[in-house]
C-alpha cells in the first residue's frame, strides 16, 4: 500500500488540482486499489476538510499549526508501507511518482525531487531556484514539498522532528541518509510560488540574514517564521 500525505491548512482553492492529479498519478503507477491519499486539515477555516473528503482522501484533523508535527500525524494514521509527503499546492505526475518507487525498490531508504516553480519567474528567481535544487541535490536533502521514504526508516529516525518548526525536511532527509541511500530524483515536482507573490523579496533576504545571525535556532521559533505561518496566502 502507497500512503500519500497531504498537510493543508486553509487550502480549499487549491486541493481540488492536487488532489486530482494525485489520484491520477497514484492510480497509473500502483492501480486504483493500492494506494490511499490523508489530507491532515490543520485548523483550517475554509472547509478543507470537506472538500478533500469530497475529492476522495481520508482526512485527518488537528490543531497543530506546525508542519512537523501535522505530517507526523498523518503518518500515523497511514497503513501504507511507503510514505509520500506532498504539499497542498504541489502537482506531482506518475512519472515522478513512478521513478520514486523505482528508487526505493533499488533500496533507497527515501528521497526527494527537483523542485519547479509553476508560472513566469523573474531571472533571479530562477537563479536562486538553481542553487536551490543543486545545494539539497549536494546535501542528499528533499525539499518539503515532495518527500518519500519507506515507513521502517521513517519510523526508525522518529519521523519528521517536532523541534522545528521550519527545516523538518532537512533533518529528515538527513537522519534517513545516515541509514542508508537518499535519492534526489531529477524528475521535477512542481509547486506553487506564492510566497514570492504574497511577501516580497526584502522579506526573504530579511528572513535569510536572521538565520544567518540566529542559525538553526530561528526554526524553533514558529513567531518569527511568518512566511510559513502567516495569514498571508496567495
């Protein structure tokens, strides 16, 4: 059984794509019987919920408001013995979803994806999405937005670490690589780039200075991180 994961709070206009193209995806690769996609409606405001049930996934919700922590919890509720981890406003393909079983059937204990951004994008952002992809690419690390891996690794490093509020799929992209092979596919996993829409560049690079001066111990702080957990959305 293949669990797919989607956290999501306040993301009604948006699960309806995403969770369609899961289905497609997911029933290309493994068949209509042998998959099952979570939504983990994370005190949203906006009926999440009752759309993702509308769309066919078993939901699960919760008050956390912290993604570490909301990810975890639909993984416990998942039967499968492979985990993938897909954001709300993320559209992956079976063709990426298909190289990522491949992966673990060659005996990767998990991965990630070449991130894309969907729509025109300025030239530096273009720029710093190509250093993006090539320093988790060095750093065997999956962004956020597409993670898989088999449950018994999961479940062995504790899952995603509830410490951070922000940086969860780096440190678990690192504790599954200290057990064994993690993959960066090149397959791209394309996903939404509002936030780049909805806080402007001096915020990004405001937010990259504080975590030059502060290091990791920003992520532990779910205040400072207002564009992951802002009421800012598109």
């Amino acid at each position: 059984m293949l669990s797919l994961i989607v956290p999501a709070h306040d993301e009604a206009t948006r699960l309806p794509g995403t969770l369609r193209v899961l289905h497609e995806a997911a029933a290309a690769t493994v068949g209509a019987g042998g998959y099952e996609i979570i939504v983990v409606d994370d005190a949203s405001r906006d009926g999440s919920g009752d759309i993702a049930r509308a769309c066919g996934a078993r939901v699960l919700r919760v008050e956390h408001r912290h993604i570490a922590a909301t990810r975890n919890a639909g993984a416990c509720l998942a039967t499968g013995d492979t985990l993938v981890f897909v954001d709300a406003d993320t559209n992956i393909d079976a063709t990426l979803l298909g190289a990522a079983l491949a992966a673990l059937e060659a005996g990767a204990v998990g991965g990630g994806a070449t991130v894309a951004l969907r729509g025109p994008l300025a030239w530096h952002v273009r720029w710093g999405l190509a250093v993006s992809n090539w320093l988790l690419r060095r750093m065997h690390a999956a962004a956020g937005c597409f993670v898989f891996c088999r449950r018994e690794a999961f479940e062995a490093v504790g899952g995603f670490d509830e410490r951070w509020f922000a940086g969860e799929d780096v440190a678990l992209s690192r504790a599954l690589a200290a057990r064994g092979r993690f993959v960066v596919l090149r397959e791209r996993a394309w996903t939404s780039a509002r936030k780049l829409r909805s806080h402007p560049l001096g915020e990004h690079l405001l937010l990259m200075l504080r975590f030059a001066v502060r290091g990791r111990r920003l992520l532990r702080n779910r205040d400072a991180l207002g564009l992951w957990y802002g009421d800012r959305r598109d």
